[in-house]
C-alpha cells in the first residue's frame, strides 16, 4: 500500500514523496512505513544520483507511543527527510501498534534492539540501505544508543531527550532562575527546605541499593553518568555521529546549551548540540516542533 503527499497540513513539502507500509523481520511481524524520496534525488542533493553506500533513517518509538510519534512528530520528520533524498522508516516495535512481539529476551531494552536490528536488515533488502541513522525521543533515544553500541551499521544517531545529570553549574542556574521566579526572600527559603527534605528522603531511600547518580529519571531506568560518557565516548571513537537535543524540562539536569560537556569535557567538538528551552519534552508546540525538525534536517544534510 502506497501513498504519494505534496502537502502535510500547512506544512508544504516537495512533490513525489512515497509512503509505503513494509513488513520486516524474520516472520514479518515489525510494521513501519518507509518515506521514501522523489525518484533520482540523494541526501541533500535533489536530482542528483544516489550515493553509495545508501543510507536510510529510521525513527525509532517514542516509549509506547506508536509510530506516528508523539503529535504526528515522526510522520512530519520522515516525509520532510524524504523530501531531502533521505528514505526514513517509522518503525513500530515488537508488540507496541501493528507489530508483533515475537522476541523472547527478558528486558525491553534487548528485544527492541534485536528488532532494530532486524528492520536494518530488512530495509538492506528493501531499499539496498547499508548504513542507518538512528532517531529516538526519550527511551527511543536510549534504544538508539543500545543499537548503535551493538551494530556498527548504525554511522549516526539522533537523541531528544537523552540521560541527562546534574552539574554544579547546572545547580546554580536552577537555583537562581527559581529564586528569580520566587522573588519573595521567604518564598525562597521555603522552597529551598523543601527542595532538601525530597532530597534527604530519595537519599535514605536509595541507601544500600544504589548511588543517587543512578536515580531513575522521569521514569527511564538510566545508566550511571560515568558508563554514560564511556558509551558516548566509545561511539564517537567508532567514527558515530551524534545529535544531542534537549528542551526545557529537565531542571538543574539540562539548563544550558554546554552542559553536556560540563559533565564530559572530553566530548566537546566531538558531539553536537541542539538546546530548546522553550520547548516541552514531546516537542507540542508547532513552532517548537518545527525547530527541532530544521535542527535535524540540516545536521543530516552535513553528513
């Protein structure tokens, strides 16, 4: 089943981008559609010969939600990808909209992996795609860096709202920006005991199982920030390119548009950055959305 879209709401997109739903995996049991470009053009470069090896984008599932993504956010970016000579897939994983669960691994972590990988496979048969760019929003960021560690056929990935961890600049910026949003001397006080006894009570309750820097965040089981700088690093050692992106959300976790590398100066020059302040977790806002869509679009044009 195909589907050909000149336009996606009021955003007006270049003619001839294909829709097309695909099945993939050993048994078929992975469903995504594949955007793919207007015929001829390559990444970047429309009208021109395609490169070799060809390369494809896949937007992995944003926890649960389907594959239409958080506020249609995927459906937007793959056609507008497409639009640039890119073929994107939104793929759904096993057991999360039309696919089908058939991994037996015990973590979700691992099964969503295997089945990344098995889409790359299927999309090398499909589209003669060799090497992939991975997308993810929160846990789709984290399953985006599990694949790629376990595949090299991965040469670049896209994280929105990846781990993030507080710094000591990262805390004083809180701090201040709330002070400044509290005004009243008394109110700051307040909040500051308050902000201490939550603090007191996750330290107790995490004493004997796990180092506060091993805290869940928003709900996503993360890893320490050490074994985070080690997987970053290892990848951009690999030759990986990486997008980092942040909104505004995450507190004294991610306030500046540098604090990544506050925490890993190491990193500086070697990853890139986009930072949207204004911007909620799922990217709602259209303008919001269309920020970040031009931030990815035009680091894939660099690659």
């Amino acid at each position: 089943m195909t589907a050909t879209y000149e336009r996606h709401g009021h955003q007006p997109i270049e003619p001839l981008v294909r829709d097309e739903v695909i099945r993939l995996g050993p048994e078929g049991q992975l469903v995504g559609i594949v955007s793919h470009p207007p015929s001829g053009a390559s990444p970047a470069r429309p009208g021109t010969a395609p490169a070799a090896p060809r390369r494809a984008f896949i937007i992995l599932n944003a926890g649960v939600l389907h594959r239409v993504g958080p506020h249609r956010l995927h459906v937007v970016l793959a056609r507008r990808l497409a639009a640039i000579g890119l073929a994107g897939l939104r793929l759904d994983l096993g057991g999360i909209g039309d696919s089908t669960a058939s991994s037996d691994a015990s973590r979700f972590r691992d099964s969503a992996v295997a089945d990344t990988r098995a889409a790359m496979t299927g999309l090398t048969s499909a589209l003669g795609a060799e090497r992939f760019v991975l997308f993810g929003v929160c846990s789709g960021a984290d399953n985006a860096i599990a694949t790629a560690i376990a595949d090299d056929r991965v040469t670049g990935i896209v994280l929105v709202d990846p781990p993030t961890y507080a710094t000591r600049r990262g805390q004083l910026r809180y701090v201040r920006a709330r002070a400044s949003e509290l005004g009243d001397a008394l109110h700051v006080v307040r909040w500051a005991a308050k902000v201490a006894e939550r603090r007191l009570r996750l330290a107790i309750a995490l004493l004997g199982r796990r180092t506060v820097d091993d805290a869940p965040s928003e709900g996503r089981e993360l890893p320490s920030a050490a074994t985070y700088g080690a997987q970053l690093t290892a990848l951009a050692d690999r030759g990986v390119r990486i997008l980092a992106v942040f909104s505004g959300i995450h507190g004294a976790r991610y306030n500046h548009a540098d604090q990544l590398f506050e925490l890993f100066p190491a990193l500086r020059g070697r990853i890139e950055v986009a930072y949207f302040p204004a911007a909620n977790h799922t990217f709602t806002e259209l303008d919001a959305q269309r920020q970040l869509i031009e931030a990815v679009t035009g680091w894939m044009a660099k690659l």
